[in-house]
DNA sequence: GGACCTATTTATAATTG
DNA sequence: TCAATTATAAATAGGTC
C-alpha cells in the first residue's frame, strides 16, 4: 500500500558504506556470504579455510572448515576419498559460523591455537597412520615434511616475541608480570 | 571450429570434486573469490579480515585487508571517516594475495603474529589520539576496552600453553629446548 | 597453467512486513 | 532489529585458445 519503489540490485562502488544502518546489514550479510564461499571452497577442494573477521561494531567472528582438529582426524583417519556425493553437508556451514560472545582478544586465540595445533600436530598423526591412506593426500606431506630445525626455531623465537610484547602490554597497564607470576595491580 | 558443447554455468553439488584438474581449476578460481569478497567486506564496511587457506596441492594463501599493522594507524590516524568515494581500491585487492613461499608453521605464525599486534596495540593507539577521531569508530572501544586483567591472564595463559606445546613437539623430534634455550639435536 | 568466453546459477541491495 | 521478496549485478562451470 505505498509507493513501490525500485526494489532488486543496484550496482555497488568499492567504497565504505557510509550510512551506518546499510553497513551494518551489508557487513552481516556479506560475512555471511564469505563464509558460505569459504565452505564451498573447503568441501569442494578439500582445503583448510579459517577466517577471521573483526567486525564494525561487535565482537569478532571465525569461521574454519569444519574444526580443525577434526579435520585432521578425518583427513587422516580416512583410508579413502570421501565419495562425491557425501550428503547433508549442504545446509551445515551455518553452524560453524562460530559466533563468539568472549572478548575480541580471547577469541582470536582461539583461532590461532587451533591454526598452530594443526600445524603441530598433522606431521606426526600423517606419519603414524600414513601407511593406510591412499594416495590422494601427499600434498599434505611436502610442506609438513620441511618443518626442520630452522623452522622449530623461528617458532620459539616467535612466541618468546609474542610473549614478551603481552608482557609488556600488561605491565604498562598495570597488571604486572614479575619471576614468571602475574599478579592484577 | 570444434564441437560447440554446452557452456555456461552448470549446478553444483556441494561436494568435494573428484577429477583432479577440475579440483584445481576451482581451487584457483574460488579462492580468489573468496579473497575477492573478503576484500569487498573489508573495504566497504571497515572491518579487519584475515584468511588462511592450506590448499590441497602445494604452499599456503593468506588474505589481510589491507595489511594489519598499516590498517590499525590508517584507522587511528584519520581525523575523520573515509570520504565515500575514495578512489583505486578496486583494482587492487589483487596485490593483497600474500602468495607465501615460506613454510607452513611460518606463514601461520605471521598472521598470528599480525593479529595479535592488531590486539595489543589497538587499544593504547585508540586512546592516544582518541580526541581528534570522529564518532564512526567508536565500535572499535568497546570490545578493546573490556580488555582488562582476566584477559590479559587468560592471554599469557595460552601462550604458555603454546610455547610448552611447541616445546615438547621439538623435543619429541630432536631439537631440544632446555634451560631456556634451543639447540639442534 | 593461464586468459578469455558465455550460459547460468548465486549473491545481494533495496525495500517491504 | 530480523525474515522475506525481487530485480539485478556478480560469480563461476565448462569450454576454447
């Protein structure tokens, strides 16, 4: 009963949106749209995908296929390819839309323990159940393979950065942290 | 001069594709699309998103809009909001495929790196030049600024956790960690 | 492998309820 | 805010070169 007004797609310039209403409709609506596209990508070709998105307003949101953890297990636990038509994959990449309601900081940890964990952790379950796969996931083993005593290294000296920096990030703020103990205040 | 067959769009299954080549063709081609969206949420609604990708077949992809540590000055640094048509983004996001050749663990552990000085240091920029800002970013303060002590314990907490897991895999393969130092075998 | 070509399918901007 | 609707713009599967 109002005025019809044009209504369907119009064309979008790659510029920030401005109004604050349509921002955040497009941010939740094209996450959406990542995601979906990032699940496509990972059931269809089988890779990892993990994103993280820091959103205009909120808290921040991850999205992995499916969990990588699991992921690892049934990348290796499979002694063949999935078959082409596994069904009810379809309507689930909904669910892995981990929606977090902890802080921003927290939740990025999460994401990134789970990213080191597979990291750390595909070598040796590749290795130890590598005699029953069939062929289809050597890609794995190559880059894995090369992780060597360099690499070990710079890993370490990554973390002892990464520790110091949240170390002093706390003490300048006053929550302190002194002979390997924290303490608030 | 050949067969003409049909083009054109078929529809998909979601589904991994079994014919190698073709898994590959849609690999490269979905992947940019992703990273291609991913940059259109990042630009259009000011958000921060991150991307990995582990492809079956060879060396990891990652995405940042545009880089982190640029875009958090980029953000603290504008006395007011981006205008609404600012120019040449578009082409570019193509620049922004960080195609790394570098070994899985490390690639990994620049992004996570990245996104943790996103973290850390968001907050005290913020508050720096907090007063020249115009009020579109304040969606930024609030999740920062509920970073107090329980986050900052949970943080060294879990890299601890970390370091000791990365700790106990050299170990397990050889390269030692002891007394606070590495050494090969 | 990559760049281009189309027929289609999909994603989605604006609007309505 | 949140779910539909719908007109269109975009993405893309299969093909060609």
């Amino acid at each position: 009963m109002s005025t019809r007004l044009i209504k369907g797609r119009k064309s979008v310039r790659l510029a920030k949106i401005e109004n604050q209403n349509n921002r955040q409709v497009t941010f939740s609506k094209r996450r959406n749209g990542v995601f979906k596209k990032a699940n496509e990508l990972a059931v269809m070709t089988g890779a990892e995908v993990g994103i993280i998105v820091f959103p205009p307003g909120s808290k921040p949101y991850s999205f992995g296929h499916p969990n990588v953890n699991e992921t690892i297990d049934k990348y290796v636990g499979e002694e063949r390819p999935p078959s082409p038509s596994s069904p009810g994959i379809d309507g689930k990449y909904v669910q892995m839309f981990q929606k977090t309601n902890s802080i921003t900081l927290n939740t990025q940890l999460n994401t990134l323990q789970d990213q080191l964990d597979f990291a750390l952790n595909l070598k040796s379950k590749l290795k130890e159940k590598n005699k029953n796969l069939e062929s289809q996931q050597d890609w794995f083993k190559g880059p894995i393979e090369r992780m060597n005593y360099t690499e070990a290294s710079m890993l370490k000296e990554r973390l002892e950065h990464l520790h110091l920096k949240v170390k002093n990030y706390d003490t300048e703020h006053g929550y302190g942290y002194e002979n390997g103990k924290w303490k608030a205040e």
